[in-house]
C-alpha cells in the first residue's frame, strides 16, 4: 500500500448567517484548499461531498458542486454520517486513492444550518435517533450527552466546574481564531452568576456554556497519493492512521458509564494503523459538540484513565503548553458546529499545527496529531491520525 497525504485544506468562516447560496458557501473552503495545494480543479480527479442532508434544502449537492468547481466530468460521491461526515469523505478518498482509481481527491464539507428555523433542527437532530423508539419521546442532543454527564458525574466525581474549564480552554483558543463563530473570552464567574447566559439551562446538568451552537460553514480537504504529493506539495501531511465504528443507535443498548464505544474502538484501529500510541499524540482536534464531549474523548482516547479526564483540564495539561494539547482551535464549542463541514475544520486545523503554520495558536513542534469525529450521540466514531 502507497503513502497518500494532504495536499491541501481550506475553511470559510463559520458564521451564524452565511448571506450566499450553498455553493458559493462550499466554494470558499474549496478555493482555499486548492490555493494551499497549489493545484487546478482539472488536476483534481474525483470529489467527495460530505453534508447532513436533512438541513439541506439542495438535493444531491455533490452535482451541483461538481458543475460550479469546475469538476465536471470527473466522478463526484457524496456521504453522510451525521456529525462526522467530513471524516468518512476523507476514509473515501484514501480508500479511492488506494484502489488506484484516483490520485487525487477533493473532500468537501459544508451546511448551511441557517437555511431552516432553530426549532427544525432540534426536530430533525432528534431523528438522528430511532424515529420508532426514541424520537416520539422528544429526545435531542443536549438530553443525551446530559445523560452521560450525570453518569460520569455520579461515578467519578467530576463536577460542573469541571466542565466549565472545558469551555472555558475552548474560549481562550476561540478568541484567536478569525474563522470562529464565536470569539469572546469565557470565565468561569459567568457559570456562578444566575444572570448570565452561559449559566442558563438547557438540559442538566448542562448548561448554555456546555453546549456548542449551530453554524454556516464550509471545509475542503485534497488528498493525492505519495507520487502526486510529491510533486505537488512542499509539506504534505501523512495519513498514517484510519479508524472507524459504529455503536447502537438507541441508548437503550448502551453502558452510559464507558464512555462512546465507538470512539473507543475506532481509536484502536487508528492507533494499531499507525504504529503509534496514546502517548505519541502531539496534538489533538476532539469532538466538543458538548464540554462532557470533550472530556469522554481525554478518556476514550487513552489520554486520561477512565474517570481521570478531569484531572486533565484542572491542571492545564489540555492547553497548548500541556503534555496532550487539545482543539488549540477553540474546538466546536468556539468555533461553532456545521455539521458536513466540522470534520474538515478538524482534519485542518492538526494539518497547519504538523506544518508549524497555526500561528498564536501554534503547539510546540508536533510530529504527529490526531482528529476524533462523532457522528450523533456516538453512533458513528472516526479517529484519524496524521504526521509529518
């Protein structure tokens, strides 16, 4: 099997409100993306187009890009796994590129939340479960990994403080990132104070301040194989780990006090991929759609000890000076969480860190990084791992 890398990685703002159309949305990490690479869209031999399409108000995005890109006669995909979309595209690319049948491949995320009203998308994140079974009852996001939380709560210990810090990291890193939807500085003081928003509740024990919000915004990620990469790119980016699983979709089936499997055991088939260990992460981009998010990843991950993820965060081990830095990005939590374009977000920003080009947000020479994706509450688990 050949060496495949990134080429090339792109990202528009995440914003609340994206004025444009969908394609010119999805056109703005793609032009960054091939600007990075430094290639044309007729070098470019398939793309991949990653989205939740129950926000979409365009069918069959993956035609309508391929036609505005300028990608049109080459072969254009589209997949969906919820919340980790953009991380299945670049499975599918790595695999096409493995086959032989491409050399190099375009994976572009995007949603445009805002195309529907906020009550539609908690209506059609709660069909992201069992519409027979768990749906009726009115379940959502925020009530599931509330769920979690009051079990890791209850068996370990942590306690919403320690959730706070969570967010609070997310604020610190969020502020120096231009392409975050939300740039402010959080305290821990905002979560004591009743008045404040960040204290207010959605679903306990967690609050506004634990949960990540809806966004516009796009991702693009170019993938070539080991000759096209060399000819193209001074700094490609190794794919040298590739992990994927899938958990049961109602909760019913679940042990709420392991964790996500899938996490779990996509994490095993990345790092047995590798060759590599916990330990040799240098940095890491988690998926913090919530701040209890965030602290299953330390433990799922093999970062922390079950029940000791929280000993991560108080002591700053997190923060880019730490000994396992995570989402130096400001994570979903600042960045804002649209849905088909997050996992490019992700596998982009470990990208600029293994490249020395994050700037403020720079962790000290990492050689290898990680990226963990979730799609729903865990139902589908992707964990790559890239080096230099």
């Amino acid at each position: 099997m050949g060496k495949i890398a990134i080429i090339g990685v792109g990202q528009s703002a995440f914003v609340r409100r994206y004025p444009g159309s969908v394609r010119e949305l999805a056109f703005e990490g793609f032009k960054e993306a091939v600007q990075d690479a430094r290639i044309t869209a007729r070098e470019i031999g398939a793309s991949v187009v990653c989205s939740a399409p129950e926000y979409d108000k365009q069918r069959s995005p993956a035609g309508v890009f391929a036609e505005y890109m300028g990608l049109n006669p080459q072969p254009a995909f589209y997949v969906e796994t919820l919340c980790s979309s953009g991380s299945t595209g670049l499975r599918l690319a790595y695999s096409l590129i493995q086959s032989g049948l491409h050399d190099v491949v375009a994976v572009i995320g995007f949603q445009k939340m805002s195309e529907i009203s906020s009550a539609e998308i908690q209506e059609r994140m709660g069909r992201g479960a069992d519409i027979q079974w768990e749906s009726p009852f009115g379940t959502m996001m925020p009530a599931y990994y509330a769920m979690y939380a009051r079990r890791h709560i209850e068996k370990y210990g942590t306690t919403l403080e320690d959730l706070a810090l969570i967010r609070v990291k997310a604020g610190t890193y969020g502020q120096l990132n231009e392409k975050a939807a939300y740039r402010k500085k959080i305290t821990l003081e905002m979560f004591s104070d009743a008045e404040n928003r960040m204290a207010a509740p959605v679903a306990s024990p967690l609050r506004t301040g634990d949960c990540c919000a809806n966004a516009d915004g796009s991702s693009c990620v170019i993938v070539a194989g080991e000759e096209k990469a060399g000819a193209f790119c001074k700094k490609p980016i190794w794919i040298l780990g590739l992990g994927a699983a899938t958990d049961t979709l109602n909760l019913a089936g679940r042990d709420l006090f392991s964790g996500l499997t899938a996490a779990r055991q996509a994490a095993g088939q990345a790092y047995k991929m590798a060759g590599v260990g916990p330990k040799d992460i240098d940095v890491a981009e988690v998926h913090d759609c919530f701040t209890i998010a965030e602290m299953m990843a330390y433990e799922d991950l093999g970062f922390a000890k079950p029940g000791e993820g929280k000993d991560l965060i108080r002591g700053r081990e997190t923060y880019k000076e730490g000994c396992i830095p995570v989402n130096p990005d400001g994570g979903l939590l600042s960045k804002g969480h649209p849905i088909g374009a997050t996992g490019g977000s992700q596998i982009r920003s470990v990208v600029l860190q293994l490249r020395r080009e994050a700037g403020e947000s720079q962790v000290r020479e990492p050689e290898i990084g990680l990226i963990h994706n979730i799609g729903g509450v865990g139902v589908y688990g992707n964990v790559t791992i890239l080096g230099r």
